[in-house]
C-alpha cells in the first residue's frame, strides 16, 4: 500500500508546474541574447558597407578635384601624411598615396583596415567616360575630361562568438576630372 502511495505522489509532482517558467527562461535567453547580438553585428555591418561606398565616393572626388592641372600648371605634390596626422596643401596634384591618405582620414571604425587600390593605372585609367583613349593617355591622364576611378575594400571583423572571422567589402567610385 505505501508503494501506491508513493507513485501517486511521484505522478502528481510530475503533473505540477512549479519552476517550469526558470526552465524555460534558461532556455530561451540565450537564444534572445544571441539573436540581440546578431542584429547588432548585422547593422554593423551594413555601415561598414556604407562607410566603405562613402570612402570610394569621397576618394574620388579627391581625386577629382586634384587632378593634373589643379594647381594651376604648377605640379606641386599633395604631400599628404597617413592618418591620424594627415595633412595637406589644398593647391596641389593628388597621387595615390594622398588618395589612400584622405580616404583613412575619413574616420572608419578601423581606418587601417580601409585600404584602396593604388596603382595609378587603376586609378588613372587613361580614357574619357565614352571610353577614349587619345585624349587621356600616358601622361595626360590626370587631365580635365578623363576618368578617375577609386575602389576601396574594407576587412570588417565580426563579433568573437561568431565563427566567420571577417568579411571584405568592395566599392568602387569613377569620375570625371573637373579642373
């Protein structure tokens, strides 16, 4: 008889519900906490993408605006210097170096993880927007009229939990020099 008694007592504190709302707690935290920090990791991204669309944007209207007569047929160098020191004189023909300067002093999340691409032949492809080649070749490419193209790639880092170490984001801007 006592036995009877003792599986009765067993089935009914199987049947209460005392505690089950911290079991379930415990369980669904994680999983809003994790899904907290993957949205927060996912806007992060998306500036990234931003910044990185905005560095090319803004390197190439440096470049734009520098081109080779900017200083009036006087070709004086940009001389600018790596962030967080950059300086430069405003007269002056921008080379990709100052491009790859201006574009870290911009101010990304991690300025030495933006980086563009800085062989002149990328940057100064030599022809006009309809595809030209005579008016912009070999040493007039930085002239009035021709292209200037800036692509800037960011390495951005996720959160440590997360197993993907980083991502590289790519943008690229073409103009027309102006001056």
């Amino acid at each position: 008889m006592k036995r009877i008694i003792y599986m009765q007592k067993q089935f009914r504190w199987s049947r209460e519900e005392r505690g089950s709302a911290l079991v379930e707690f415990a369980v669904t935290v994680p999983l809003l906490v994790f899904l907290l920090f993957a949205v927060l990791d996912g806007m992060f991204t998306m500036y990234a993408y931003h910044y990185t669309a905005y560095a090319a944007q803004q390197g190439a209207r440096f470049a734009m605006v520098r081109g080779g007569t900017a200083s009036e047929n006087i070709p004086t160098y940009c001389g600018t210097s790596a962030p967080p020191n950059f300086t430069m004189a405003y007269d002056c023909t921008a080379f990709s170096s100052d491009i790859q300067n201006y574009v870290q002093s911009l101010g990304a999340i991690n300025p030495s993880n933006l980086t563009i691409n800085t062989s002149a032949s990328y940057v100064w492809p030599g022809q006009t927007p309809d595809g030209a080649t005579a008016p912009c070749s070999g040493p007039n490419s930085k002239n009035k009229g021709c292209l200037v193209r800036v692509t800037a790639s960011y390495t951005f880092d996720f959160l440590p939990l997360v197993s993907v170490t980083a991502v590289t984001m790519h943008a690229t801007s073409e103009k027309v020099i102006l001056e």
